[in-house]
C-alpha cells in the first residue's frame, strides 16, 4: 500500500521524521500549498472571470449597436433608391447616335 506515493511502511516505522518528510514532499510536489496561495488563485480566477463577462457584455452591445446602424443604413439606402426618378429610355441608343 502506498501513501502520497511513498510506501506505507515508513509511516509506521518512521514516526516524526517520516512525517515530516511526508509534509515535505506534499509541498515539494503541489499537493500542500498555503492559504494564501490558494485565495490568491482564487481572487485571479475570480478577477478573470468577472473581466470576460464585461467583455462579453461589451461585444453584445456594440453588436447590437451595430445591427441598429445597418439598419438605419438599410432604410436610407432604401429611401434613397425609391426617391430615384424612373429610367426613361435606353441611354445606350442615345450615346451610339439614336438621337441624331
């Protein structure tokens, strides 16, 4: 049986300096770190976590700021072309000496 890796033998026969081998190699290894350490992780991951909903947030609105503007653009694009007098003729037999 093993225990952190190291074999369960040592724990038993070991006493105090096997323990504290055993905290050691926990810390040397990641598997024990301090509480600050870790609330620090915690707030980063949080500090991230609130930045991309700002973000995400951000580019909802400026597409829908933009969709708002296409539309706009659409209309008066629309408008525009409606307000156009119809063609009258074909230009092309005008230019080529249709009107001599």
């Amino acid at each position: 049986m093993e225990i952190f890796g190291l074999p369960a033998s040592l724990f038993v026969n070991g006493g105090a300096v096997t323990f504290l081998f055993a905290v050691l190699w926990m810390v040397y290894t990641g598997r024990l770190v301090p509480r600050a350490t870790v609330d620090d992780l915690r707030a980063d991951r949080d500090n991230w976590r609130a930045a991309a909903t700002t973000q995400t947030e951000a580019r909802q609105v400026e597409a829908e700021q933009s969709r708002l503007v296409l539309d706009e653009l659409a209309q008066t694009v629309d408008r525009f072309i409606a307000s156009l007098p119809p063609p009258s003729g074909d230009r092309r037999s005008q230019q080529r000496g249709g009107g001599r």
